[in-house]
C-alpha cells in the first residue's frame, strides 16, 4: 500500500525506538546504529521515538542525532514521528501551552539540528488542559517551522474528533495487536476512518509475547517493564500464553514467525473496507528482528477467521498497563 508523508513514501510497516535505550542496559552505539540501518534497509522509514525513551544524554532525539553524523544521508529517508509533552522526571502528562512549548524546543535542541522532527505528539492527554489547547499548542510549533505535523497517542475517540477539529491530525498511536484490540472496540478505528487518519498500532507484538520467544514470566530480564505489567504476571502468564500457542500454530501452516503473522493480522485489517490505514510500528534492538518483522505474509480470508476465533477464545487476562498509569489512558467520550 505505502502512505506519503510530507512528500516523503514511507513503508507499510515502521519501526520503534524505544527498545534502543529504554532499557535497564545500555546498548553499545554501533549496535544501535546498525538496527536503524537495517529498518532502513528493510522500508521500515516510518521511525517512531520519545523525548522520554531514556535518559537526556541517551534517547530516541540523541541516538539519531549521533546517527545522523555516522549517516548524513539518511536524514532524507526518515520519517520522524516524535512522542513528548510529559514531565521528564515523574512522566505525567503536560499539555498546557507553556509544556507544548518546552517539549518541542526541547526535542528540536537534542535532535541537533539534524534531519527533522515530521511530527510531534504528546504522549498522553491532560486531563487538566483542553484537546483543543494542546492542539492549537501544536499547531503554533508547527507554523514555527519546529515540526511537521500533528500527531496523537492514546486518546479516545471523541478526543480525536475534537482534536481534528481544531487542526490536521496526521495520525493516531494506539496500542494495537491481538493482544490488544481495544481500538476495534472503543469507536478509535471507526474514528481514524471517518477523518482519514492513519493509525500507528505500537506494541503489535504484544510486548513480544507473539514472539513466543517469553514463555514464562522468568525470561524477562531483571529491570524489564514487562515485569510490572499486569499481563505477564505469573498467576495468569500461563492462560494468556495459550494465545501465543495457537498463533504458532498457523505460522507453522503458513511457513514463518508468529510475530510475522501478527503484523500481517494488522496489515489485513488496514485493507478491509471501513478501516484506517493500519501502521504498525514493531520495536527491536537488533538488526536480524526488524528484518524478521519486515516481512510482509499473505493471510487468507480462512486465516483471518482463524485469527479472529483465536483473539475470542484466548483474549488475555489484565489491563494493559498498571492502574496508576492505566489512569493516563484517555477515555474520555465527550
């Protein structure tokens, strides 16, 4: 399919940062960089990152800056998608005018001058400032030239509908796999159709689960996320398993990964009439997963109807996130 973006193709497929330096380990630069180079490579230019993912001396903005002087050339094929708003220190959400203002310069500073921030998005909605003064927050950074566009993230769908309406929102990032359809179900998707807005699904591997590679809560290392999150907990890790066991299932009928079948999954959804253009934005630190996960499978009308009776019978047990940030999901509905 492919989708333009400020002139620029990306591909059906993007890539996430986060894993590169959000992590309790750092990882070695060149490895890094040799990921990046690989999504590049792959057609996987739809680069999606944090102001937040790491420390200020090792983020998304930092990471690329120093990327981009290994790789001048490569600043041309991103497209950057850039997620911010939040206090550095505690992450809670900051949508006034004055931290629209601090974010964005901030990002520009780090990234260095280098390649260009296509689009910004606050990472989750204030619940103490209006959608619209966000937006027109936003709005004023992009006629300033600082970004691209507008982009937004884990906001409900009457929160879409009222951000559109003050400015052009360029796309929406929802978490969004089969472990993960609330999007289907919460009016999102039907919202991102009706104005024309791409979705952005990240974590379409359900945090890795639909690897089959974590089979236990024991195989996350110690410092991963994973570890507080109420899904891969060790009293229901075992019965939300047995998803990732039917998945591989069909991946072994058709030839490849259960994670490629996953991302195929949302690419099938994004090709149904009614749908949003479905983008999922998989993470990796290293280059052999992102070319794993760049490939593009062929699911049939038979195998959707197989996903689908598999999402029913096996959706998984928890909330996506604890409840003290499950509380910075924005559901609001007016």
């Amino acid at each position: 399919m492919g989708h333009t973006i400020h002139g620029k193709k990306v591909g059906n497929i993007g890539f996430g940062l986060m894993g590169l330096t959000w992590r309790p380990d750092r990882l070695p630069e060149e490895q890094s960089f040799a990921t990046i180079k690989i999504a590049l490579e792959s057609g996987c230019n739809y680069i999606n990152g944090g102001e937040f993912y790491g420390p200020q001396d090792n983020n998304s903005l930092t990471l690329l800056n120093k990327y981009y002087e290994r790789y001048p050339e490569d600043q041309d094929r991103i497209v950057l998608n850039i997620k911010g708003c939040a206090d550095l220190t505690t992450l809670i959400p900051d949508g006034s005018p004055a931290g629209v203002k601090r974010s964005v310069e901030n990002s520009v500073r780090l990234i260095g001058g280098k390649g260009r921030i296509d689009q910004f998005e606050p990472a989750r909605k204030d619940p103490n400032t209006e959608i619209e003064v966000t937006v027109a927050a936003l709005q004023e950074q992009v006629e300033a030239g600082n970004i691209g566009g507008i982009t937004l993230s884990e906001v409900s769908a009457a929160t879409i509908r009222r951000a559109a309406g003050v400015a052009k929102i360029e796309a929406v990032e929802v978490e969004m796999s089969l472990w993960a359809t609330d999007p289907l179900e919460n009016g999102i998707a039907q919202a991102c159709a009706e104005l024309d807005i791409p979705i952005l699904a990240y974590s379409p591997l359900g945090r890795g689960i639909l690897t089959g590679q974590i089979k236990s809560f024991d195989d996350l290392p110690e410092g991963d996320f994973r570890r507080h999150l109420p899904r891969f907990q060790p009293d229901v890790f075992e019965g939300n398993f047995r998803m990732v066991k039917e998945v591989e299932k069909l991946a072994a009928k058709k030839g490849c990964t259960p994670g490629q079948v996953a991302i195929g999954w949302l690419l099938a959804l994004s090709r149904r009439p009614g749908m949003p253009r479905i983008i999922p934005i998989p993470g990796a630190s290293k280059p052999e997963r992102v070319r794993e996960n760049s490939v593009e499978i062929e699911l049939s009308d038979e195998d959707m109807v197989e996903l689908e009776r598999i999402v029913k019978e096996f959706s998984p047990v928890g909330t996506r996130y604890p409840e003290h940030l499950m509380k910075h999901i924005d559901t609001s509905t007016a």
